[in-house]
C-alpha cells in the first residue's frame, strides 16, 4: 500500500499523521506540532483536522504502510 505525503512542506505521510492523531484524538494542533504538518504552506492544515476528527470518534484505523 502506498502512504501519501499529506504535508508537503514537511514531508508528513499519513501513516505519521494517523499515529499523532490516535496519540491525542480531535486535536489538530497538537497533531500538526507533533509532526511539523501545516506549519509550512497550510496547503494540509484541513486534511490534518479532518485525520484528527476522525481519531476522536474512532473512524480511524491503522491502514498505511508503517501502521
């Protein structure tokens, strides 16, 4: 399976994304601190919340290469 880069600027995939989002679910800023995502263009900033949203209410599952 393939792992798409989700921030560009910093090189985040979103298996990292989905790690730091189980870490602290429904929080995108402390999501984006941990992996550096959204600090660069803010071109992921929405996919970012919209992968820690998704943690919170547990509509996430470990699928990406790495998980």
């Amino acid at each position: 399976m393939s792992d798409p880069l989700i921030c560009l600027c910093a090189r985040v995939p979103e298996s990292e994304l989905m790690l730091a989002a189980l870490r602290w679910p429904g929080d995108p800023a402390a999501v984006g601190a941990a992996t550096g995502a959204g600090s660069g263009c803010g071109d992921c900033v929405e996919e970012v919340a919209e992968i820690a949203r998704l943690s919170r209410t547990g509509d996430i599952v470990g699928s990406g290469e790495g998980m």
